[in-house]
C-alpha cells in the first residue's frame, strides 16, 4: 500500500494526562519526551556531560547530569540502544589515549548498555521473576499482607529517614533517580521495613519514567535479596546520606522541613536538641536493629544442601559468563582461593 501525502499530516499537539481523562501523575519536573530530545541528550553525554560519568553517577546530585538520561528514550522507543552503543564506539575511537576521563566513563557507559540486555533477557527465561522469589526458599519469608502504615510512609517519602525521603520525593517529582539511589529504597524498603518486593516494586515502577519491566524486576528481586545468589548488600540509609550527600544539599532541597537543621545531624535529626521544633515525621525503624532482624532472617534461609542446590540451578541459568567462568575456576580449583579475596557476587 502507498501512503501518499503523508508528510503533510498534522500530528497536532500531545494530548496531556487530563485530556486523556487520567489522573496527574504528580510529576513537577519531568524529562521532555521525544526523537529530537533523545539525540540531543546522547550527543551531550557523549561530548560534555560525559566526562566525569564514572565517578560521578552515584551521588544524587551531580548523577542527573553525568548520567545519560537515555533510559526513558530506550523504554519508549525513541533511541534504540544499538545506536547508542554505535556512537559510544565511535566517541571511543576518538578519545582513545587521552586522559581526561573519557576513556574510563565511555568503558563504563558501554558495559552498563550490555547490563540492558543482560537483565532483559532474564525476564525472557524466566517471566516468572515478576511474580515470583527467584529462588523460591525466600517464598513466603515477608509473608502477609504488607504493613500499610509501613508501605505508606515509604511511597510518600514520610519515613523519618531523611535521605530516603528525599530519594523518594525526589523520584515522585522528576520520574528519574541514579541507580544507587534506587538500590538504597529498595534496600530499606525490603530488609528495614520489611515490606514484600511485590508491594513495594510497582510502586517504583509506577513512578519510573523508564519503567522496564526486563530490568525492573531482576533489579528489584537482587536488591531484595531474593535471588539467593547475590551479595546481601543492607545499604545504611544514614551513611549513604552523608557519603552521598555530605554538605545537605540534596536532603534539604527534597525535605525543606530539615532547612535548618545543622549538618552534623541531618541525617539523623532525631538526634538535634531541637527536634521538637521540626514538621518532621519521627524514624519509623531503629534502623541499626531493623538492618541486624533482616541481616539474620535473610541469611537463616540461606542454610542446608537444598537451598545451595537451588541457588546453583539459577547461577548456571542466570549468571553472566564472567560470574560462570568464576565459578568454574572456583570448582576446579577451591583451594587455591585466598583468604579475603573477592565474595561471590553474582551479576543476576
Ligand atoms: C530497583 C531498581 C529498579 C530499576 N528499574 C529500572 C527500570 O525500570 N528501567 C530502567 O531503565 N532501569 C532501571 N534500573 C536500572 C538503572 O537504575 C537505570 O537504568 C538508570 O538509573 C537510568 O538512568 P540513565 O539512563 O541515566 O542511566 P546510565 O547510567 O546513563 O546508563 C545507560 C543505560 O544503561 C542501562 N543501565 C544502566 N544501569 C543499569 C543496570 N544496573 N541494569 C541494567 N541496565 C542498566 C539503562 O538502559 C540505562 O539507560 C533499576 C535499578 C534498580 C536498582
């Protein structure tokens, strides 16, 4: 069939949420959408904001800019990956020898665009991973209805932990956060809150511009601890505040009822003289004994030759070839290991 005249079509304006007749999605400050935006943000990535991506794409602040800001486009459609890994290779060749940072960034942008694919295919083998505890000792260990007040809290950004609300409030308001910033409120939300990951992923998805269900859910899965291969990693939402975050600038953007309180206690303001003063919810976990419950009801099950057969079933169907090479060399050769060299830490 030939479409004639078909340029002249006038596609007319994006019809917005409310016109569609759905509810506003609470987004203030959101990623325009669009062809022409996605080649702009990858020419950018690829020439300015680049540079520094490596060491800066975990901090909340400087990561909105140094990362690329693709993955809405990939989710949508509007770039494919395989031209951004064509550019990425191209950039490469011209940078290759210089010392500006580049070189290493570029490295990294590359591997973490293979990651795409690595997680998608996940889902492709196994689409039971939405729904269900990868390695099914962890079936049931959260189990019940989810603790509402709890759940609640955490969508809201209401917890009393300064530096996950303003994570989360941060998230409601742009539909973006770096990746360790989703790690951490997934973190807590699964071992300090001890909230189900089926209650707490779809809200992040629901707030995700760049909601991939392929990436999603083996994401939220390992950083609940539910694969039962990967590392147990409890990030403490205080340390990460003032690792991440040293000088307040990010918490008191997102939580502006902390404006005032000085540094040394904002991520902890319950510990201020002050207290009494704020707007501000009081913690709702102590989170050193919420992290040391999880800690041992999380590594409790990982005990006995059953849960180990299991869990070496979804490393030989699930690990990367590298993590598959680690534990062949590991079969052959067990002894050879030294004393704290590197944990098994499976890329799932
Ligand atoms: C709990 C949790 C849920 C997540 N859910 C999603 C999701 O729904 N959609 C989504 O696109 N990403 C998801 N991620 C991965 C990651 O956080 C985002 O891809 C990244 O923050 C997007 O920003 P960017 O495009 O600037 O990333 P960049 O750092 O610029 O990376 C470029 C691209 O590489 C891919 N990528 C980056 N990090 C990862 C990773 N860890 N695993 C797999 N692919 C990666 C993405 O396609 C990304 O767009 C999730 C991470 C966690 C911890």
């Amino acid at each position: 069939m030939v479409l004639s005249g078909i340029s002249s079509i006038d596609p007319g304006e994006i019809p917005s949420a409310s016109n569609l007749g759905l509810a506003p999605d609470g987004i203030t400050d959101g990623q325009p959408g669009g062809r022409a935006h996605a080649l702009s943000l990858l020419g950018s990535f690829l020439t300015e904001r680049g540079q520094t991506y490596r060491t800066a794409m975990s901090t909340p602040l400087e990561g909105a800019t140094a990362c690329s800001r693709l993955s809405p486009h990939f989710a949508w459609g509007t770039m494919t990956v395989r031209e951004a890994v064509q550019a990425t290779a191209a950039r490469q060749r011209e940078v290759k020898g210089t010392r500006e940072g580049w070189v290493g960034s570029l490295k990294s942008f590359q591997a973490r665009l293979a990651w795409r694919d690595h997680f998608t295919q996940k889902l492709e083998d196994t689409p039971e991973i939405e729904t269900r505890c990868l390695h099914s000792a962890y079936e049931g260990l959260r189990g019940g209805p989810p603790d509402t007040e709890r759940l609640g809290a955490w969508e809201r950004g209401e917890t009393g932990l300064p530096f996950v609300d303003a994570c989360m409030r941060s998230l409601i308001a742009t539909g973006w956060l770096n990746f360790r910033m989703r790690s951490m409120l997934m973190a807590v939300a699964s071992y300090h809150l001890w909230l189900d990951w089926r209650a707490t992923g779809p809200h992040l998805a629901r707030m995700f511009t760049d909601y991939e269900p392929g990436i999603h859910w083996p994401q939220v899965q390992m950083q609940s601890g539910t694969t039962g291969v990967n590392t147990v990693r409890i990030y403490n939402p205080i340390k990460q505040g003032h690792d991440q975050d040293p000088q307040g600038v990010f918490t008191r953007r997102w939580v502006p009822e902390l404006a005032d309180v000085p540094t040394e206690f904002l991520q902890k303001p319950w510990e201020w003289e002050e207290v009494g003063s704020l707007r501000y919810p009081a913690p709702i976990v102590d989170v050193p004994a919420a992290a040391k419950a999880a800690r041992e009801a999380v590594w409790s099950v990982r005990r006995g030759d059953a849960f180990r057969a299991e869990a070496r079933a979804v490393i030989e169907k699930h690990a990367s070839r590298k993590d598959l090479r680690f534990v062949n060399d590991r079969a052959r050769a067990p002894r050879r290991r030294k004393r704290g060299a590197r944990q098994l830490s499976f890329d799932l």
